[in-house]
C-alpha cells in the first residue's frame, strides 16, 4: 500500500521534473567579513483573521491590540475580502492594515510598513522594516496568469534582504477531513457527513487533496524561491494553507485526532521539505504527539457564530505554517502558538497536549480568529 500511495503522489506531479528531488536549497555561507556571531533574532507573525474581522465585536481593536502586545518585526495576514468592494471596506486588507499601523504608531511611535494583493482572496503584510519590492505578483507555470494564492514582498533587514510570501490557499478539497467522515468541501461529497462511512485509503486522499491544485502553488513558490535565492535573498513562506502536514498525519498519529488509521503523505508539506524548505514549527517541536500544534478549528468564547465545521469528529489539524528556505545564514530559535488555550472536539470545547511556554494567550483575553496564530523567531547572520 505504501508503494502505491508513493506511485500515485509521483505520477500526479510528473509533469515538474525540473524540480528534481536534487539538493536545491540556497546554503549561502556568510560572506567576507561575515561572522556568525552577528545574528539578529527576526519575530514573525502569522494568523488568518477569519472573514476581515467580522466574526466577532470591535474585531480591529482587538487585532491592533494583540499585534500591539507581540510588536512583530514581520506580520502576515490571509482571509481578506477582495479589494475595491465598498461593502466590504472596512474588512479591507488597505483598511484594516492601515488602520493597524496608525494605532501602533500612536501608541509606540514605531512605523510599520504594509503591502497587500488580491488574487483568489486577499493577503496582507506589515514589517518594521524598509520594504524593498512592494507587492508582487509570482509567475506560474502553468498558464500565463500569475499564481493566485500567494504573492511576494521584500525586505531590507540590516542590510540582509529578505524574500516574504503570504499565502491562503483553497479550502475546498479539504481532503483531511474524509477519514473523519465528512465531505471535503467539492463535489460530489460537499461539506455533509459522508453517508458511508470515512474514507481511509490513503491513495484516494491524496487523489483528492491534489485536485485541489495546492501542489502548483508548492511548485511556484520553490521556482520564485530558487530566482529570489540566486539574487542572495532569504525567503520566508507563511499562510493557512487549508492543508495538514505529513510530518503530522504518521504511524505515529494514525489512531488520534480522527486520523482512523490513515497516514497521509500530504502533497504541500512533501514537495516544499523534499525541496529545501524547513517547517518552523516542526523544527522547534518535532514530536507530533507530545506537540500536535492544532492551529484550527480553535473555541473563540467571543465569536458570533460556531468555529467548528465537522461538528461529530474530531477535526483539529495543524494548517498554518510557516516556512523557511534552506540557507546557512536563518534558523529558527523558537516558536509559539497565539490564541486561546482550548480547540473544538466534536463540536466542544477541548484542551489539547501544549509544553510550557508553546502558547501564548490573547492580549485581554479576546480572540479574532477562529484559528490560532504562530509566531515565529529566526536567527538571522546580518549582513556586514
């Protein structure tokens, strides 16, 4: 069975032999001049702020206060409304960025800069540093359309240029939640219960999971990355990407979290780490047992409506990452989740396995999202 399920992940991306499982990865060693003893810590931010922040009560105030506590070098932001609807211009990614920015330079005098991009939805990001390239649109390989579900920014960090991706990609084909017995989201299953029973078969999961086209987005981003690398950039790639990992769904795993014995490996996670890129996360706490890292559905005590979709299974998951490019001169000293300390468990509250210090509580004890957040701190050789 493992040898199928290999053959099938194989075949269905055969067609992207340039990217070859070879070693890709940018290991730039520091420069002439250059010591390791010169490292700067870099703090990023990731969280999905579900719909524009229109799922719970004074939804800005409570971003720019939990963004006030953390004071992030990097932030990046997914689940905007498209652009240019007036109706929705409060839930705006130019609004609530901007709104965002002049409330933590009243308060601290600090100046975040900010960029956004519409594709298939909208995603934002704020840094404290000079930005370099504003937003750019990524060429994909397939058709002459850019990539939808991402977009590009550059920074100047001391001197070292750093490549940021922001990223949400496509909820349907939700293909993690067939063994738990629901629909994935796409026909002919739609989100309902499926009448018989959970789908197991790790071969017609990942049949599934790659309809969904997440697995172009993984191939665009390490040909954009391996452009930005050659240019002596470093790259950071961050998003909910409606996707598990294959470093969580193992033998190990297979009989908690509605896993029902299912070992995935999940086309995204697969293609980025065979192609140079390190899970933060995952660096940090390699054990998924002791160190799930649910970052969705999680019990917002302030939401207007439910957080959880599969309300008869347990449908935690870790879908929001972030990763980081091979490269001798970033690694990661610490990360830690951000939000509230309880998920959804067949459609109830539920505490789940977290080590001292892995989450950190919203600023106030209110929560904006129906997904915990990641922060994330790299190490970074600054340029000399």
């Amino acid at each position: 069975m493992r040898f199928r399920i290999v053959v099938a992940v194989l075949a269905l991306t055969s067609f992207f032999q340039a990217f070859s499982h070879a070693d890709v990865r940018a290991d730039i060693s520091p420069g002439v001049g250059e010591s390791r003893d010169s490292v700067m810590p870099l703090t990023f931010f990731q969280l999905n702020i579900w719909e524009g922040l229109g799922n719970i009560d004074n939804g800005q105030d409570v971003l720019n206060d939990q963004l006030l506590s953390l004071m992030p070098d990097v932030a990046s932001f997914c689940e905007f409304p498209s652009k240019g609807d007036e109706a929705v211009k409060e839930a705006s990614a130019e609004y609530i960025l901007g709104q965002a920015t002049d409330y933590i330079f009243e308060k601290t005098g600090v100046r975040y800069y900010k960029t956004s991009m519409t594709g298939s939805g909208t995603r934002g990001i704020l840094t404290r540093f000079p930005i370099v390239e504003g937003a750019s649109p990524v060429a994909s390989s397939k058709g002459t359309d850019p990539q939808p579900w991402f977009y590009r920014t550059v920074i100047d960090f001391h001197g070292q240029e750093i490549a940021i991706y922001s990223s949400h990609s496509v909820h349907y084909y939700y293909a993690c939640y067939l063994p738990r017995g629901y629909g994935d989201g796409a026909e002919p299953y739609g989100w309902r219960k499926l009448k018989d029973g959970p789908i197991t078969d790790s071969e017609t999961i990942v049949e599934r999971d790659v309809l969904g086209d997440r697995i172009q987005m993984a191939v665009d981003l390490v040909g954009d990355v391996r452009k930005q690398a050659e240019k002596g950039r470093i790259c950071i790639f961050a998003g909910d990407l409606n996707q598990p990992s294959h470093l969580d769904w193992t033998e190990e795993t297979k009989t908690h979290w509605g896993h029902n014995g299912a070992v995935v490996p999940w086309s995204v996670s697969s293609f980025l780490l065979s192609h140079g890129f390190h899970d933060a996360y995952r660096v940090v706490y390699p054990d998924p047992l002791k160190n799930p890292g649910f970052t969705w559905p999680v019990y917002n005590k302030d939401a207007r409506k439910s957080t959880a979709w599969a309300p008869e299974a347990d449908e935690r998951d870790r879908i929001d990452f972030v990763y980081y490019y091979g490269d001798a001169r970033i690694t990661v000293s610490k990360a830690r989740l951000v939000g509230p300390d309880m998920t959804i468990e067949y459609g109830n509250p539920a505490r789940d396995p977290l080590s001292q210090g892995e989450l950190l509580l919203p600023a106030n004890d209110i929560w904006c999202s129906d997904h915990r957040g990641l922060l994330v701190t790299f190490s970074i050789c600054a340029a000399q």
